[in-house]
C-alpha cells in the first residue's frame, strides 16, 4: 500500500493551550481512516491542520510526497489536490447550484464553462441531485447543501477527501443521505479522512478508526478491535458513553 498522508508529531499551540500534542498518523491510498473522540479533544483541529486552515506549530506533514507544514510550500497548488467538506456547507448563496460546482474547476484549473458544467451535472448525479444544476442554494435542504459541498470538492478531482463532522449541522432524517455518499466514494477507493460522531458509519465504512482524545492518539485498529474489543480505559468509558452499553 502506498502512503498517501504521512503525519509526523504535529503539535498545535493556541496560546499556551496545546490541543494536538505530538500526532503522528499515516493514510494509504485507497484507505478510509475515521477518527472519533470526545468534543474538544483536537479531532477537527488536527484534519485542519491537513490542508492547512490550521498553520502547525510543529512537525511535518506529508501529503503525495510534499511537506505541506514546510514553509515555502504553494498552499493553494496543493489545496487543489485535497477535497474539504466541513461541517457547515461554505456554499456561494448569490450562485446556483451548478455554478457553486464549476467555479473552482473554471477558475484553477482552466476549464470551459462548457467541460465544467457537464462535469458539474454528472457529479449532481453522482450524490442524487442531477435535477438542482439550475437551483437556488437556498431552495435545499441541509442534507441536499451538504451533498452539493461533496460534489464541489469532487469537481477539482482530489487524491484525498476530508470531512469535518459532515452530519452534525444536519436534522436527523437528512444523515442518512449524506452518509450513502460518502460510503459510495469509499467503495470507489477514495482516500478519505472523516471526523465524525456516527460511529454505525465508522463501523461499517472504516479502514481504521483512530480514536483522539486530549491531543492525542490514544488507540487505532480496525472498527472490530476499537468497538469491539477496545484497550484504552479512556476509549472504553468514551464507547460506553456514546453506545450506552
């Protein structure tokens, strides 16, 4: 398997508050990683960290062979390659449907409006939405935004895709959408890197599953060996509270 994400003990500082404390954490091609823990624990500041909204304090980070934690490196180039899908949709509100789609393709990538709206229209197919090309952002749902903010970050055709707690900001009835996506992409061999608090997700869809609390890697296996038969005292008392076994 090739390493597609090699972390190397990243340590993130606010102030005098150290939220990630010496990570170290490797993805391979065509792996789906997912990382739980408890709030606050540095899960979201940590996938951050892996496309650089959040600038490390230190360590190394090491995406397709280049340290994006070095200075000097061409964030933005390699932005192009990393697919982000955040909690709340980020979507352009003043552009339809298809354009929020074809505008980084056409404006990086120097696509036509032509090549960028067909693209746009088979990736809307692709999560479930090929009739909204022509809609209004605000005309959709929660779970039908987040759905297009996936299709956005498809368009630049990204090596690896990373989702910051995708279903949190969602109503109950509209997860499941969005969640059979994201399995569709993992069937089709997405590198991807997921924060999320459903663990049915986790165990059904994940590669590995990394368990961070207190900015720190605390335990990682398969979904069998992290729910099934965890080590960690403190991940145990997490599952226990979370699964209310």
């Amino acid at each position: 398997m090739s390493e597609k994400l090699k972390v190397t003990n990243l340590v993130k500082t606010f102030g005098t508050n150290e939220v990630l404390k010496g990570i170290n954490l490797t993805v391979n091609q065509n792996e789906v990683v997912v990382i739980i823990g408890p709030s606050g624990s540095g899960k979201s500041t940590l996938l951050r960290a892996l496309n650089r909204l959040e600038e490390p304090t230190s360590g190394s980070i090491v995406i397709n062979n280049v340290d994006i934690a070095s200075k000097g490196v061409d964030i933005d180039t390699v932005r192009e390659n990393i697919g982000m899908v955040f909690q709340h949709f980020n979507l352009f509100s003043n552009l339809s449907v298809g354009e929020n789609i074809m505008l980084a393709p056409v404006e990086l990538k120097k696509e036509t409006k032509e090549q960028a709206a067909n693209q746009a229209k088979q990736l809307l197919k692709t999560v479930g939405l090929e009739e909204k090309f022509d809609a209004t952002v605000q005309s959709l749902s929660g779970g039908q935004q987040q759905r297009v903010a996936i299709a956005r970050a498809l368009a630049m055709d990204p090596d690896i895709m990373l989702f910051d707690e995708p279903t949190s900001a969602l109503d109950p009835e509209m997860v499941g959408d969005v969640l059979a996506v994201m399995k569709d992409l993992a069937k089709k061999g997405m590198t991807m890197v997921v924060v999320t608090h459903e663990m049915g997700f986790a165990k059904e869809v994940a590669d590995r599953v990394v368990f961070v609390d207190n900015g720190q890697i605390l335990e990682q296996g398969t979904p069998e060996q992290v729910f099934e038969h965890p080590k960690n005292s403190r991940l145990q008392d997490f599952l226990n509270k979370i699964l209310n076994v």
